[in-house]
C-alpha cells in the first residue's frame, strides 16, 4: 500500500490517477485526513495507516508568505 499525500494539487492528483492506473493499491491523504504541518498527525496517520511506501507531494504553494 502506498501513501500519497498532497492529493488536492495538481502533482498528487496526477500520482494518484496513475497509481489508479498501474492498479495499484493507495491511500489519498489530503490535508483532512492529516495535518502535515504538524509531527503528532503525520505520526499518528502512518502508524495507523503503515503504509509500506511514501509519495510525499503535498506543498506549501503560497511562497510568498
């Protein structure tokens, strides 16, 4: 099972339709499902889920800030 996050833009969006795809088995995480601005969620959210991979794509797209 692999973890994908970030799957609300653009690049996980396209991971995730590809993995879809290849018929793979995954896990959307969108910042609903866990918070990646926080360690304890991040924690929490793979020890629970124990995927046996990590596509990270989730980014913080306001640069300027």
């Amino acid at each position: 099972m692999i973890l994908v996050t970030g799957v609300t833009g653009q690049l996980g969006y396209d991971v995730v339709k590809e993995l879809e795809r290849r018929g793979e088995k995954f896990i959307a995480a969108s910042r609903k499902e866990m918070d990646f601005t926080n360690e304890d969620s991040v924690k929490n959210f793979i020890l629970e889920k124990k995927p046996d991979a990590v596509i990270h794509c989730a980014a913080y797209t306001a640069v300027d800030k």
